[in-house]
C-alpha cells in the first residue's frame, strides 16, 4: 500500500499528497488488524464493539470499552505495523531500483505493458523493440455514414455473417 509515496521519496526526493490515500488505507487496515482481528502483541482480542445507528441512513459508530492505557498500546502496535510494512515495502523498491526504472522507461516509450513483458524485465531481458501502430494517412476527406433501413452497423463496414 505505501509504495506510491515510498517511490515518490526514492525517486524524486519529495513527498506529496498523492500517497496520503495509501497511508490512510494502511493505517485502517493495521487497526483492523489489531482491533477486529486480534492479530497483535496484544493477543487474541478485540477492542471496540461497534454499533449500528439509523440516523439519516446508516451509520456504524465505534463504542470504546477499553481504557487510556490499552488505547495508548493499540495506538503502538498499530504505528509499529504500518512502519514495519513501510521499511519492507522501502527495501524491496531500493534493492529493485534498476527494475524499476525499466519498467517506468518501457511505460513511457510503450504506455501499457502486458504481463509477459512485465515478466521479461523483471528478469533482465530486454523487451523486443517496439513498433508502434502507424495511423492511417489522412487524406483530409471525412466520409459521412448514413444509416440504411434494415442493416446492423459493423467494425469497418464490414457486412456481419450470416448465422
């Protein structure tokens, strides 16, 4: 979830506002894990017991049955989680940064990569060079198409075969 801003800082010495979606999601998903799914140094508990309010549509509003002191140990956990996956997610792209950088030139030449080519870079092989889909010449007459009575517009003008 963090590499968005983790390649920001790697590759363009900044940090922008564009991650902020990845840590908010990051962080929900490691207090899930720590309140709803008992998967933390606190053990096998949940904190928090949610309840559900009608009022102008349907809201879930989360009760605190817990105290100061365990907030403050969830709160922990929680931080320790999400920079454990960020100093992970960091040396995973630092230590594939040639990679990375291929993958980003093959973008910009190519805009779409398919798996396979995906796959050929990640492996050091060398795509096979690319040839980009020539447009057809424009002779600066645009060709009006008129519909007729009874007949399925087709790709191309195409006639459609007959079943």
């Amino acid at each position: 979830l963090m590499g968005g801003r983790i390649a920001e800082e790697l590759f363009l010495n900044l940090m922008s506002t564009g991650a902020g979606n990845d840590i908010e999601r990051a962080t929900e998903l490691a207090r899930k894990m720590v309140c709803e799914w008992g998967m933390s140094d606190l053990g096998p508990l949940t904190f928090g017991k949610k309840e559900e309010q009608i009022f102008l549509g349907r809201e879930i509003a989360q009760h605190r049955d817990y105290s100061e002191a365990t907030a403050i140990q969830i709160d922990e956990e929680v931080r320790k989680m999400v920079s454990a996956g960020y100093a992970t997610a960091k040396g995973i792209l630092s230590e594939n940064r040639d990679t990375l950088v291929n993958i980003a030139k093959a973008l910009i030449e190519r805009e779409v990569l398919d798996a396979s080519e995906i796959k050929m870079l990640v492996e050091g092989t060398d795509l096979p060079p690319f040839k980009p889909l020539s447009p057809k010449p424009d002779d600066g007459v645009q060709q009006v198409i008129k519909p007729e009575p009874g007949r399925v517009p087709t790709k191309g003008g195409e006639r459609p075969a007959t079943a």
